[in-house]
C-alpha cells in the first residue's frame, strides 16, 4: 500500500478528545445486568461464526492509565470460548525483543484460524509512551505512523479485521481511580510510578492521542472511543462496539445441521431433530 493510498484512507472523519465533553452512564444495576447479559451473548454467538468460517480478528485496546481497559477485557471474554481468543498484555519489551522492530513481537501474536488475538496496549506505544518518554527518536516515532499504517494493511490483505478502541476517562476520574487504588489494599499493586509519572504529562499525552488518531484513524481500521467515567457504560459499550464491528460483512447465524448427524441421532440415540 502506497503513502499515496494511505492519505486517501485517512480522508474519513477522525476522533478528537477535545470534542468529548459528555460521560454517559447507566445509574441502574439491573439495565446494567441486562444489557451485559444481552451482548455479552451476542458476542459470543460472533464469536462462533469466526470459528465455523475460519475468520481472524485483531482488537487492540488502548486508553488511559486506569481507564478500565482490564474490566472491560473482562467483561469481553467472560462468556467466550476459551479456546476462541488470546490476551496479550503489553508491557515494555523484554531483553530478547529489544533492538528489533518494535512490530517483531506482534508477528507472531498474530490470531491463528477461526479465533480472536486481544492486545491490552499495543504497537500504538509507539506514537504514545515512546513518544512522550523518549524511548524513540522523533524520526522513529514519526515515521511510526506509516508503519502501523502498513502492517495494519497488511493484515487487512490477510483477511484479518482490525478493530481498535480507545477507552477515555476525564482528569478527574482518574485522579480518582488512583486515588481509590493508593488506599485499597487489594489495588494498591495496579498504581505504578509510571502510571503517576504519566498523570503528570497528561496535556502532552493528548496531543499525541489525538495525532495518533488523525493519522491512523482509516476507512478499513477506524478507531472508536469509549468515554469510560462510568465505568457500567463503557462495559456495554465495550461489547457493543466489538460486536457490530465483528459483525460487519459476517453470516452469524450458525451453520445448518449436518444431515449425518440428524440420522445418527435418530438410529443410534433415539432422539429426534425437531427442525429448529
């Protein structure tokens, strides 16, 4: 795919937090329950459809510092197959994976026949925290934008659908997520020193999330953004917005009965197929 292709892609609409100034919720814990229930259900039922079609997926989940990115993981994969998905949690890369491309360690996460690859965080650090820290140079990460570009294209080429979310919460819900961190034992772990050393860049953080979404935000691999202050509401969106885009150009009814196995059935088991 040329430069050339990739601005014409670029041509759609893009994201912008700066136009985000309402945080939706659901106050009610029974809509709550019913409307996970629902696409959490719905979800899986797309899930099998990747799997008897053989179809690929690739969702990267990127967001803020204690936006909620693992709760809804959570939520996402509660009633899946198991054996349907993978999660790849993020971090810097190991001494093995330095002084490679920093696309090398996705390679080979990439999702086999039928099933979904989740990254918690991704090749995005790149444009965000490598940015922002240093850890590349500003020809690395401004060519980054290029790059992901291509290797996103590459997958799409490869009949692998992309789908990407950014989950966005306010400064001060995240300060108060922190704060509720610090002072529960059974949290404290999840507050690092980078996570505050981040807090206190958030202005440049910004500027770099909203260039990533105008420069890698196509037509065939768009980004959507969750607004995630409450935390109910961006669950349900979470698997809302996974389910219509995994839907998307996919036959999700289940496949029809093997007629073998209605005969076998009815011979050997003495039951019956009643034609649902």
């Amino acid at each position: 795919m040329s430069q050339i292709d990739i601005d014409n892609e670029q041509k759609t609409q893009f994201p912008s937090l700066k136009h985000i100034n309402e945080y939706p919720a659901i106050d009610n814990k029974k809509s709550y329950k019913q409307a996970l229930k629902y696409w959490q259900k719905e979800l899986l039922h797309v899930q099998q459809a990747y799997y008897h079609q053989g179809q690929r997926a690739v969702i990267v989940f990127e967001g803020w510092d204690a936006a909620g990115k693992g709760g809804a993981i959570r939520r996402v994969t509660e009633k899946l197959d198991p054996r349907g998905y993978q999660v790849y949690p993020i971090a810097a890369p190991r001494e093995d994976e330095q002084g490679r491309h920093y696309l090398y360690r996705f390679f080979n996460k990439l999702p086999k026949q039928g099933t979904l690859t989740i990254f918690d965080r991704s090749y995005y650090g790149r444009v965000l925290v490598e940015r922002i820290e240093g850890y590349a140079s500003d020809a690395q990460w401004q060519r980054a934008y290029r790059e992901i570009n291509e290797f996103e294209q590459l997958l799409l080429d490869d009949n692998i659908k992309v789908i990407k979310l950014f989950l966005h919460i306010s400064s001060d819900e995240q300060l108060k997520r922190f704060s509720e961190r610090l002072n529960n034992p059974y949290k404290r772990w999840k507050l690092t020193e980078e996570d505050i050393r981040n807090r206190n860049k958030r202005t440049e953080y910004e500027a770099a999330i909203d260039d990533m979404f105008a420069k890698t935000h196509t037509s065939a691999a768009p980004w959507s953004v969750i607004v995630g202050d409450h935390k109910w509401f961006a669950r349900v969106e979470v698997l809302k917005a996974l389910t219509n885009a995994l839907s998307k150009g996919m036959q999700i009814e289940p496949p029809p009965i093997d007629a073998n196995i209605v005969a076998l059935a009815e011979q050997q088991l003495g039951i019956k197929h009643k034609g649902t």
